[in-house]
C-alpha cells in the first residue's frame, strides 16, 4: 500500500503536465535507434518512456535531462507517443519538487536570472541593445514594416553579436524600415520552458506578448528558431498571433523581390547543416539553401544527415546550460562530417547551432580546417 500511491502519484502529475501519451509506448524501440545520444553514449528514450508508464522516472539522474528535443524519435514513434512533451513533464515535476543537483545548477542560474533580467546570462537589461551601437538601428515604432527580436544569445554573446550585426546592416542596404525593442525584450522563453520552468516561461510570453501589442507589433523578424519556434506555435497557447519570419526566409524574399543584390563571389565550398527548430520542428529547409544556392561561385554541399533526418548540434532543450562532456557533443561529429566532405565553410541559420559548432571547433584545433558561419553573415558580405 505504501508504495502504490506515490507511484499512482507520479503518473497523475505526468498526465497532468503533459505526459499522458508514455501510456500508449509498445516499447518497440524505434526512437532509440534514431536518438542521436546513441551516436556518444548509450541511452534509452524507450527506458525512460516505460520508467514514465509506471511511475517510476529518476527524476534527479541526467537521463531525464539528455533530450535536446531534436524532434528526431517522435517522427518514428508508431504510437504517437510524443516522447519530448513526456520528457518536459518529467522536468516540470523535478521543477516543481525542486529537484537539485550540480548538474542543474547553471539552469538555476539561467531561470533565476530569467525573472530577473530578462535573459539567461545574468546580464543587465540595460545592456540588450549595446550590439547595436554603430549599426543604424532606431527603437521600434509601429509605422515600420517590421521589428527585430535578435534573441538574447545574439545579444549579448560576443560572437554571435554578428549574426544580428550583419541582420541590420542587410536591412539597412535593403532600405527595409525596421526597429527594435532592446531593452524592453525578454528572452521568448523556448528554452527555459523545456527545463519544466513552466512559470518563469509563462511570466517571459505574457512580457513579450504585451510589449508587442502596445507597441503594434504585426510583423516580427528573428535570428533564432527558437524565437520563432516559440512565437509562433507557443504564444498562440495565450491567444497572440503574430505573423513571424525567420530570417533564412526574409532573406530570400528580399532577394526575390529585388530589394537586395548579391554583388560578390564566393568562391568556397560550403555545407548547410539544418538548425533541428527551423527544419524539424517548423519545415524549413528550401529557403536557407536556395540563398546559398544562389550566391555566385559557391559550390553547396549537402551533408550526410540533412533535412529531415538532420544531426541535432546538442543545444536545445535546454542543453545550451548544461555542461556536455567533450566526448559526447554531437556538434563534433557534425563538423568532422562537414570537413570529410571537403567543407571549407560549415554555414547555419541557428545562434545555438553557431555556439557548439564554435566550441567544437576550437575545442578539436579545426581552426585551420573550417570556419563556421550563419547564413547572415555570408550575405552580408556579398551585399
Ligand atoms: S518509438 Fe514510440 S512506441 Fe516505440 S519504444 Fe519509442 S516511444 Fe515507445
Ligand atoms: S527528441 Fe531527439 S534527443 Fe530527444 S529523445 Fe528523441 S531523438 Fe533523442
């Protein structure tokens, strides 16, 4: 008697925080077989799935907390058993129980400085829109055609400052009528929301949400396809539609429409890896390739694992702040499939994918071999 209930226990609160669908699991193994953790490590999606179905998921060990929300195995899964929403449910009740451990304690800091600040890093608010210092970029006000949101790793991370440096100057040779929020952003909220921080993203949305409608916000452009993963497919759950455009796909209509010429060659041989919230989790894989496609003397590579069945880089789910051995980063085998085939320029559309291709990069000494580039970047130089 003593120890049904807390099991029965457990699996109400993973029904009611959005688990309900372990049930169904036939444990035929499928989502292992394409679960790119089995690439560096062994771990079972499938275990933790039956542990979940009999109340019985360890919710302090770092199996619970592996899952980078690739989207891979929920594609296979012939029971429709929704393998990343039964994972978040396993996070929310260690969120709720206050679960801690030394793994988890960068997400602590991430979420803490999240209602504090706005962003992950523990940075000042006031210092949102320092990237944009230089570049002609005014305050948004709704007369313009549409606002920036750069996504709180392009704002303040010195590396992939560029990525929203390189958007605004683009924008500004387009003559395209643009502002931003700054300071008055918060994070969208994406990956916090996948550690089970269900409150800390729930106060982030609702932020955004009433900033964007004060400000008449319609159009909104972003760096990231967490952003728009989120925008677009979260913030509906609070009954805001916004029309969101990721920049892969601006770029090419800007382009379509003439309003920007790519002037230069480049003449590299260059690899598209497809970011898992552009392609997988929002169906985007035609507009970054047709941008690349189209720049004169570049010579595409299309890599081993790509659209569909693209090899996650290990930053999503929240995995961006939680140490990840180096032996056990996909984002090396990524850049080593990339150098194989003879890449001189492994190119993205994704700041968390630009962050561990960088770390791969310098921490396996390929300096020499590739450089590592988000699409923006590529364009901006040739416009
Ligand atoms: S693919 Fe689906 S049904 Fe098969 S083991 Fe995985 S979760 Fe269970
Ligand atoms: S969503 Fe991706 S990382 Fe998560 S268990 Fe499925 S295949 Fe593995």
């Amino acid at each position: 008697m003593d120890t049904e209930s807390p099991i029965k226990e457990v699996i109400e609160e993973i029904k009611e925080f959005g688990g309900a669908a372990v049930q169904y699991c036939y444990q035929c193994g499928k989502c292992d077989t394409v679960c790119p953790w089995n690439k560096v490590i062994n771990f079972s999606i499938r275990r933790l799935i039956r542990e979940a179905a009999f109340g019985i998921p360890e919710i302090e060990l770092e199996e619970v907390w592996r899952c980078t929300t690739c989207g891979k195995c929920p594609r296979e899964c012939p029971r429709d058993v929704k393998q990343i929403d039964d994972v978040v449910a396993m996070r929310r009740i260690a969120a709720e129980y206050g679960v801690s451990s030394t793994l988890l304690k960068p997400v602590r800091s991430a979420s803490a400085s999240l209602n504090a600040e706005g962003n992950p890093f523990v940075q000042d608010r006031s210092k949102r829109a320092d990237w944009a210092e230089g570049y002609n970029v005014k305050g948004f006000d709704e007369e313009m055609e549409i606002l920036y949101f750069p996504c709180c790793y392009v704002s303040y991370d010195q590396r992939l400052m560029a990525i929203a440096r390189s958007t605004a100057e683009i924008m500004n040779k387009a003559g395209v009528e643009f502002g931003i929020l700054g300071t008055k952003e918060n994070c969208c909220g994406e990956s916090i929301r996948k550690t089970g921080n269900e409150d800390v993203f729930k106060t982030l949305a609702r932020e955004n949400i009433k900033t964007f409608i004060d400000h008449g916000v319609k159009r909104i452009l972003v760096s990231s396809p967490h952003c728009l993963h989120t925008f677009k497919n979260e913030y509906p759950e609070f009954k805001a539609n916004f029309e969101v455009i990721h920049i892969s796909e601006y770029l090419n209509e800007l382009i379509g429409e003439g309003r920007l010429e790519i002037k230069g060659e480049y003449s590299k041989k260059v690899a598209y890896h497809d970011p898992c919230y552009l392609g997988r989790h929002n169906g985007i894989y035609d507009p970054p390739r047709e941008i690349l496609k189209a720049i004169p003397g570049l010579e595409f590579i299309e890599l081993y694992e790509s659209r569909e069945d693209s090899l996650c880089c290990g930053m999503g789910g929240g995995r961006i702040w939680i140490d990840t051995k180096m032996s056990e980063r996909f984002s090396n085998l990524r850049l080593e499939q990339a150098i194989e085939l003879g890449a001189e320029v492994l190119a993205t559309a994704c700041p968390y994918c630009i962050d561990a291709f960088e770390e791969s990069r310098s921490g396996l000494n390929y300096e020499e071999s590739i450089v590592v580039k988000d699409i923006t970047e590529i364009i901006n130089e040739l416009t």
